[in-house]
C-alpha cells in the first residue's frame, strides 16, 4: 500500500478557492490583532488607567451595598410602622369618634 500525499486532478477548484480565503482571512485577522497589540504597546498609561478604574469599581460596589442594606433595614422598619398603623387603626378611629362627640355636645 502506497500511503504518500499527492495531489491530483480530482481536487476541485472551489476547494483550493476555499483553502486560499480561508488562509488570507487568517492572515488578516492576526495582522489586525497585531496592530491592536501595537496601540496598546503606545499606551502604556492604560494598564495603570485599568487598575484605577478597578479599585474604584470595587469601593463603588462595597458603597452599593451598604446603599442596599440601608434600604432594606428602611423597607423592613416602614412594613413594621405600616402593620402597627393598620393595627392601630380602629382603635384610633374609635378614640377619635369618642373625643368629637364630647366636642359636639
């Protein structure tokens, strides 16, 4: 058995086409990221920028949460007034009828 690579005429156009584009849009594709790398080389103040950017991302999330917290300990007290008020309702109402009739008379 002769296991050697060779090419012949059974290999159609549309795939050597297709090898060909496949190979310049890799081509392309790592020349773009190169230059990327490249600007980025001309920047080396963005890395600090980064860091930055990170540390104050980080407080303003510690900052948020105890925004939260604050708001839920606000929420849970206002539930506790709202059901004392709704407790409380129609005994102040009752007291109040009681005081306008005394007034009344």
């Amino acid at each position: 058995m002769n296991m050697d690579w060779h090419l012949n005429k059974s290999v159609a156009i549309s795939i050597i086409f297709l090898l060909l584009t496949n190979i310049g849009s890799t081509i392309w594709f790592l020349s773009s990221i190169n230059s990327d790398v490249d600007a980025l080389k001309a920047r080396p103040d963005l890395l600090e920028r980064v860091i930055k950017l990170e540390g104050r991302s980080n407080e303003y999330g510690r900052i948020l949460t105890r925004i939260d917290n604050t708001l839920d300990t606000f929420n849970t007290t206002l539930s506790k007034v709202s059901n004392e008020l709704a407790r409380r309702t129609p005994f102040a109402d009752a007291v109040e009828k009681q005081i306008y009739k005394r007034h009344d008379k």
